[in-house]
C-alpha cells in the first residue's frame, strides 16, 4: 500500500475498498427500505431500529482494517497505549 516514491499510504488506495463497500450497503439498505423487505434485515425507523443490513457496524470492520493497514506501512501509532487512552477519552465525550 506506500507508494513507491514518496513511501507514504496512499489515501485513495487505503479507502477505495471500504467506501465501495459502504456504498453497496447503503444502496442495498435504501432499496429494503424503500421496498419494505424483510423486518429483520431491513427497517426505516430512525437509527436503523437494529436492522442486520445497516451500516453501524462498519466501524467494527473497517476500524481494525485502517490500524492493520497504517501499521503496516510504517504509519501506525507510537504507541498503543496511547492511542487506547484518545479511543476511551473520546468515548467518554461522546456519550456525555
């Protein structure tokens, strides 16, 4: 994933993957929704009403893909501790 003469990640190579996937699955959820499919896998209350086919799990997926693939190009965190510290601080401003 660096590129060759700068030996930095390429921004649009690191996110090409998970915005087509993210795109497919929003299409696929505006279609459900649209069509009134499946309760289970589909639902147009606010928040998604827990429907399987949304896309808040995303960040479950893509966010240890984004780390792995930082990482790997030399790119990664100093420290993991660190970076556990920011991910708990900025959790606990976003639930207050």
């Amino acid at each position: 994933m660096p590129d060759s003469a700068s030996g930095k990640t390429s921004i649009g190579q690191l996110i090409l993957w998970p915005s087509l996937i993210t795109l497919v699955i929003t299409i696929l959820r505006l279609e459900g929704e649209l069509h009134h499919w499946g309760a289970p896998w589909f639902s147009n209350s606010p928040g998604g009403g827990g429907a399987i086919v949304g896309i808040s799990w995303l960040p479950i997926i893509f966010g240890p893909y984004f780390a792995l693939k930082l990482a790997g190009s030399g790119e990664g965190t100093s420290s993991y501790g660190k970076a556990l510290g920011y991910t708990i601080a900025f959790a606990k401003d976003q639930a207050a």
